[in-house]
C-alpha cells in the first residue's frame, strides 16, 4: 500500500487535521513484477545462443578449423543457434509491440478454414519431416471479426507446437465450428502431452515443461504467451485439455458478431 498524508487546516484554531490516503498498488507491482521478470528471463534467453556462438567460434579460431568435417558441423549449430537467437528476438519484439497497443490492426471478417490451410502450407515441410498428417475439420464455414495476420500468428502457434510436440507418425487436427453462440477453433494432437501440474504454466513466457526438447524443436518460450495475449485481446478464452501420452487439445472461444452467424446460415 501507498500511503499519502495531506494536512488541512483544522477546525479549531492553530490545529491541523490530516487526510490519509491509502493506495492499493498490488497489481502496479505485480505489473512492475511481470515486467522485471520479463527483462531478466529474455536475458537469461538470449544469452544461451550467444554463449553457445561464442564458444564454437572460439573454439574454431583455436585450431578445430583444420579439420573440415568439425567446420561444418560446428558452423551447422552456428547457424541453428543464430537462427533461434533470431525467432526469440522477433517474437519478444511481438510481445512489446502488442502490449504497447503498436500495432496495427486490420479487422475484417474473415473465414477461418482458408487461414488453416494457409498455416498448413507454411507447416507442410515441418509435418512432413515427422510424417504427421495434418487436417481441418470444418462442417460449416466460421467467420471471425479479426485481424487476418493475428488469427494466423494464433494458429501457426498452436499447430507448429502440435506438430513439435507429437512423435513421428502422429495426427494433428484443427476443428472448427460454432457452439453456444462462440466460434470454436480446437487444435488437437496426439503427442506428447503436458502434465497436469504444468498445464496452468505453460501460458507463461518463457515456461516449457522440457526445455531441451523445446529448444530442439525450435522452440523460444514464448509461443503459447504471444497466442494468450492474442485471443484475450479478442475477448475470448484458451484452455487446454491434455493427457501424458495421449495428446493435447487446445480449445479458443471466441464471442461472435450476430451478422456472422447469419452469414453462415445461407
Ligand atoms: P515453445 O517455444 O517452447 O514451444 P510455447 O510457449 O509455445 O514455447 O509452449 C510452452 C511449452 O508448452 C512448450 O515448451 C512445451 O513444453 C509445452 N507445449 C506446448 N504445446 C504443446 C503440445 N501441443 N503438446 C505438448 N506440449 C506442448
């Protein structure tokens, strides 16, 4: 609590009365908080690809230079570890954008099989890789209010997580459709899974329940934040439903325009 005291005049004469006035500041300081522990976890991020760019180049100018096949296998992890350093600093870049309202939206209706299938063709390669099949369950068309590059920056998340998360052979699904007057976007996995007790944290930036595996898939922690901050700001809701071994189910909710629905009932 923040505590100001203003002295008035009293009544009687040469006497000071005191208005005290009490400030709640917990959530200035859980803000201030969030903020402190943002600046030293991305610190603490950013510097495990630059100690590991430091170390291989050192280690090259040292002498392993001469033998050509530790060139190209250390400048290989060069190159992944610099590309990571790359996808973190874009994706904090994101985050700061956003929560400082900077940018612009483009907000339009816009059908959302046709954003899956773009997100698909981007993911394609990455699927491939794993042999994991990907496809959209749409039994009606869904439209959504929304700005067309953040619907596909929240589905691109949550489906390269899905395909990241899920061993070779797996099965990664995107439903769509309309319940209880919201739109439902479920994106759905047959992987890994998140334990119960990690499945409150992994909204939180930074958090991943295994981070050498998320930092071989590519991963930057920040991924499910970026998609949290996205769909609320939208005024909908995430929440994940998810079993060890079995897979994980993403499921957004998003309120929808009366127009919309009417749209797809033609
Ligand atoms: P990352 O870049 O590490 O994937 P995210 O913020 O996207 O970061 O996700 C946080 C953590 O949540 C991941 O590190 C992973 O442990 C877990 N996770 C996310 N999606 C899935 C999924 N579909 N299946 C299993 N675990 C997941």
């Amino acid at each position: 609590v923040d505590v100001n005291i203003v002295p008035i005049p009293g009544r009687a004469k040469n006497t000071t009365n005191y208005i005290v006035l009490l400030y709640d500041i917990t959530e200035i300081r859980r803000l201030e908080k969030v903020r402190t522990d943002f600046v030293a976890n991305a610190s603490h991020e950013l510097r495990t690809p630059i100690t590991a760019l430091k170390g291989f180049s050192e280690t090259l100018l040292d002498g392993a230079l001469e033998d050509r096949e530790v060139l190209i296998e250390f400048l290989e992890i060069m190159l992944k570890e610099s590309s990571r350093l790359d996808l973190m600093v874009q994706d904090i870049l994101q985050l700061s954008k956003l929560e400082q309202k900077q940018v612009r939206l483009n907000v339009e209706s816009i059908e959302a099989e046709s954003v899956v299938k773009e997100v698909f063709q981007i993911l394609q390669q990455k699927a491939e890789l794993k042999d994991i099949e990907l496809s959209v369950v749409c039994d009606e068309p869904v439209y959504l209010e929304v700005d067309h590059d953040q619907l596909k920056q929240i589905i691109l998340n949550l489906v390269g997580n899905a395909i990241s998360y899920t061993p070779e052979k797996g099965i990664v699904k995107v439903e769509l459709g309309y319940e209880n007057q919201e739109a439902i976007i479920r994106v759905i996995d047959n992987g890994i899974g998140i334990p119960l007790e990690e499945q409150s944290r992994v909204f939180e930036r930074f958090y991943r329940v295994d981070k050498a595996r998320s930092r071989n898939a590519g991963g930057t922690g920040l991924g499910l934040s970026i998609v949290k901050y996205l769909v609320e700001n939208l005024n909908g809701f995430i929440e994940l439903n998810s079993e060890v071994g079995k897979g994980t189910t993403f499921e957004i909710r998003l309120p929808i325009r009366f127009e919309n629905k009417i749209l797809t009932k033609k």
